[in-house]
C-alpha cells in the first residue's frame, strides 16, 4: 500500500479486530515523521506511523469496485431513486422521534411506527396541495401527486 505522499509500507499482518478478521498495514515509523503531512495523514502527535486496518483481501477488492461504481453517473441516476425512501427514514427518526419507541412490547411498538408512517404520510400530502407555494424544486413525489390531480380532474369531465 502507498501513501498519498509516495511511502510504502513493508509488511502486511492479517488481525482480529472488534472481532472481525481484517489486514493491518504499518507504515514506518521514521517515515512518517519524516513527512510534513503526518498530522493530515495519520491525525496522531506522538510519532507514529500511519496504521490501516482494511478488509480481507476478497472483501476489499469488492469495497474498492463498489466505490469506484460510486463515482459514475449511472449509478448515481439508480440511486437518485432510493434518495426519497432515504429522505423519509430521516425524516421519520429526525422529526417524529422515530428512534425512540414510547411503548413496550413489539405490537404497541408496531402501532407507534404504523402512526408514525401514517402521520408522515398526511404532512407530506398537505405539503403537495394544489395552491401551495414551495420554495424547493418539486421532488418524485410531488410530480406524483400533480399527474394524479391532473388525470382524475381530466376523467371528471
């Protein structure tokens, strides 16, 4: 493995870490104190050389592809779809304290996340009224609910 300022490290030991086994990679002690950007690279102050744990090589390799994938547009426009389910589950933990379950047992606990949806669902949808004025380019949603305004209005005539 290189560094961003060109070092290699020597060795390669595979660990055990929080259980999991992973690879650590050592860098050098006397060239990381050498270089200028050791506190941007390895964050330590007493010296040390930069430490990495990665993956077993078979799972690395996959992280790497995937990351790489990240990058392209393609998989940017396949995500772009999943970004709205991403929005509600923030939404729902962030403003309806999702997270934090007011009952015990797994079927009140089961009511609480089915009002909570519910009630997620009744904010959006006063949200996209007709005569609502947003701020915010209209989402999937809110297109959504225009088209289906739009087609029951055009059939009742």
């Amino acid at each position: 493995m290189t560094c961003p300022n060109g070092a290699t490290s020597p060795s390669w030991k595979p660990t055990l870490s929080d259980g999991q086994e992973r690879m650590s990679v050592l860098f050098p002690r006397a060239t990381c104190r050498a270089c200028d950007d050791r506190l941007k690279c390895t964050g330590n102050v007493d010296g040390k050389g930069r430490h990495i744990l990665l993956l077993p090589q078979p799972l690395q390799e996959i992280q790497n592809r995937a990351r790489r994938d990240q990058q392209t547009r393609p998989w940017r426009e396949r995500y772009s779809l999943r970004s709205g389910c991403e929005a509600t589950v923030s939404e729902t933990v962030h403003a309806h304290g999702l997270r934090h379950c007011r009952y015990r047992g797994t079927a009140k606990s089961h009511v609480q996340h089915v009002l909570t949806a519910a009630g997620t669902n009744l904010i959006r949808l006063h949200q996209h009224q007709p005569g609502n004025t947003r701020t915010s380019p209209a989402t999937r949603f809110t297109r959504l609910c225009r088209q289906t305004i739009d087609r029951t209005q055009t059939d009742s005539c």
